[in-house]
C-alpha cells in the first residue's frame, strides 16, 4: 500500500488518562464505524487495498496521554478529506475523554517528486564527467534555453509566440520542428501535431500569408495535400533530401525558406518564386517569417508541370506513360479514347470499359488490368491485392470505407459511378466520378 498510496493522513491524539495504543485503535475503528456510510468505512477501504495500515504510537505524562495517528490513503483528495475529518470524531479512548486533531496532510507524490529533484541534482553535481567547453557552446547553450522558453500554444497547439500576432505563419509537422524554428529566430511556426490537420491551423491559413514547411518524405508531402484541400497555402518549402525539420542547420533552414515555390507549383516542378536574397523571407524584425512576394521569372529550364491556361498541377509523366503517348503519336491503330486491343490506357477509358458491367478493375502501372472482380468485391480485391494498384475503378460509388483501404495501400486514384457517404477524404487518393471524366 506504501508504494501506490496518494496521501497520508496526519493526527494528534490528547487524552486525559492513562491509554494505551490498542485502545486508540479500539476507539479509532469503533466510533467512526457507519459514521460515513460503507463507501467510507475504514475496515472496508482496508479490505480493498484503499487505504493502508492505521499506525499509532502513544506516550504518557503527567497523568494524560500523547498520541501521533497516520492513515495512508490511495483514494482522491475529497474523500482522503472526509475520512480526515472523520478522526477529528473521536471524543472518548477506553475510559478517558480524548481530542484528535488532523495536523495535515502530505501529498506523498509531491515528496517522491523532491526526493527525486533532490537525487537528480547530485547526479548532475558528481556523476558526469565534465567535457571542455568554451564560451561559443555556453552562449549558444543560454541562447537555446530562452528560445525553448519561448514555445507557446496556439488553440492547443505547439507555437512560436508570434503567431497570435503576425501577419505571415509557417506551418510545420511537429513541435520539435517549431522548436527548431526557434532556435533559428523564426517565431511564427505552429505545428499541426499529425497527419489531421486541426480546424484551428485550416483557420489560421485563410487568414494569414502562410508558408508549409514539411519534411522532405512522403509523409510530409502527404500533411502539404491535406494542409492545401483543408486550408488556404501561399508557399510550401520541403527540408532538402528526405531530412527532417527538426534535424536542419540555420543554413539549411535558411535555403528551404527562401527556395520556397507557390503553392499552385507541384514539388516536382522546383518552381522558384520568390528572389534567393530576399530576407524578408526568412526573418521580418520580429523574428516572424514572412513569405515575400515572387520577383523572379520562372526558370526557362523548370521541367513543364503547368498547363499554360490555368497553371493547374499536372502530375509527372512516368515512363510508362511516354510510351503510351509516343505510341499514340505514332499512330499504332488506337482508338481517340487511348483504348488499345490489350486494353485502356487512360482514365476515360478504364471508365467507359466497366461501365454498365457491374465489374471493377484493379490496374498497375500503365493501365496493366491487375483484377477484374464483381463490384460488390472491391474492398475485400483492393485489401488483399498482392501488388497494391495505382487505378482502381469501379462500376458502382466510391465510398469511404473503399477510400480508407485505398489510402492504407498506397492507391493513387479511385474511379467510381459516384461518391457516396465521403466524409473525409484522404490527400493522397485522387476521386474522379465517370461523369467527371
């Protein structure tokens, strides 16, 4: 009990007699028995391991006795409390009139806890071998700790302390990134802690010029698609390779903010928007990143991902899907669909070639047919595919639990009839409806 109990009730006890410990017992058990009920009875919350061993000492002077009373208790503050109050009953100890008074209470967490702080810092004063340091190290070792000091919450939310107020935010994946960001002097980072965007960083978004800065992995490129459907992104800037945030140098950190592209730029295109000597990019005097508007032309050799009429995202042209076109081009006897004799080789296409057949297709790389299985089997087909396929379209509705395993397997695009019961849906599966097509 000593080792799981929470609090420990103190108690002096003054009779005016001659007693001894047994009858304190007696008196402490007896006359507080049904005084609170069977919820609160002593011998009760003994039996169930709620309370530990009633220990009294008692000492005699003077014709009266002195005794010390200590009760632990595993049970919440409130009823520890009551149970206090309950000792203080006691007026009579065998024959004589006694008073006991509750001294305190001690929190025994609260003294393990200054035990422990008191241990920790002898183990810092004697247990560590103290390496050379030079006064650049102890400078940069005060500079962090006020930095880490400075972390805040926006909305539950690690934050720089500038966020509330800035008029530009960067949005990052976790709060060591923030950290990092601060230690850097960028004090307008929050971080949106997973990959669910909270509502409270998609508000954010649309209310101030905003910078997603993320790892440079999947997994980053994944919270950026969600972060753009979700919220309103100015500029997206990735830790160079497949680093993370948090693990960046000032220098790295630095060139990620300011090769920052726009938002309606793919990651692919490695469009650069804004002019490489632009501070304002990286720190305004407040110490808030503040993305600058583009002064530089794109670069004549930027791989083409725009469309010149809207400048929407293209997705990057595999090799697969070069030969198809140049096969197309060539004039190999396909049909104006992309449909060749093995089978479809667009969107439009695999669409038409289900369509009224109550069939789904599970395709591969360019268009190679994985699975044709009955509609009503296209969740069990996509979940147990050997080879996760990139295109699965179906003669019937996309529906969330489809999009879910889709989104689990790595599924870059979902083709149904149309959507049904789509309450959220993931960033890194692409829905198209056949009338859409």
């Amino acid at each position: 009990m000593e080792d799981t109990a929470k609090y420990l009730i103190h108690a002096d006890l003054v009779a005016d007699g001659i007693v001894e410990r047994s009858d304190v017992v007696g008196a402490l058990f007896g006359q507080t028995e049904g005084l609170l009920g069977d919820d609160l009875d002593i011998h009760a919350l003994q039996d169930a391991s709620k309370l530990g061993r009633l220990d009294v000492t008692v000492e005699t002077e003077g014709g009266q006795s002195f005794g010390h009373v200590t009760l632990a208790s595993s049970l919440d503050k409130v009823e520890t409390a009551v149970l206090g109050a309950a000792l203080e009953a006691i007026e009579r100890v065998g024959p004589c009139r006694a008073d006991v008074e509750v001294a305190r209470i001690e929190d025994l967490r609260a003294a393990k806890r200054r035990e422990v702080t008191e241990r920790a810092k002898e183990l810092l004063a004697t247990s560590f071998d103290e390496g050379a340091i030079d006064s650049d190290d102890i400078l940069a070792d005060v500079r962090e700790s006020v930095r880490v000091g400075d972390v805040t919450e926006y909305e539950g939310l690690p934050a720089g302390p500038n966020v509330a107020s800035s008029d530009a935010v960067v949005v990052v994946e976790g709060r060591a990134d923030v950290l990092t960001l601060l230690k850097y002097g960028v004090k307008n980072a929050i971080a949106v802690e997973g990959t669910n965007v909270p509502d409270a960083v998609a508000d954010l978004t649309r209310e101030r010029t905003t910078t997603a800065f993320f790892d440079g992995d999947r997994g980053g490129d994944l919270i950026r698609r969600e972060l753009e459907q979700v919220g309103d992104v100015d500029y997206v800037a990735f830790a160079p390779g497949e680093k993370s945030v948090e693990d960046l140098s000032r220098a790295e950190v630095d060139a990620a903010l300011r090769e920052k592209s726009r938002a309606d730029a793919s990651p692919e295109a490695a469009v650069e928007d804004a002019h490489p000597d632009d501070a304002d990019a990286i720190a305004a005097t407040d110490g808030s990143a503040v993305p600058s508007p583009p002064s530089a032309p794109e670069s004549p050799g930027a791989p083409d991902t725009l469309t010149p009429s809207d400048g929407d995202v293209e997705h990057p042209v595999d090799d697969t899907e070069r030969e198809t076109t140049a096969d197309t081009e060539a004039g190999d006897g396909e049909t104006d669909d992309g449909a060749e004799e093995g089978g479809p080789t667009s969107t439009p296409a695999a669409a038409d070639a289900v369509a009224g057949t109550e069939r789904c297709h599970l395709y591969g790389a360019g268009f190679t047919l994985l699975s044709d299985v009955p509609a009503a089997d296209a969740f069990e087909a996509l979940r147990d595919a050997d080879e996760p396929p990139e295109v699965v379209v179906r003669d019937g509705p996309v529906t969330q639990r489809l999009l879910d395993v889709a989104a689990q397997r790595g599924t870059g695009a979902l083709v149904g009839t149309e959507r049904a019961d789509v309450v959220k849906e993931p960033a890194s599966v692409a829905v198209h409806r056949f009338d859409d097509l």
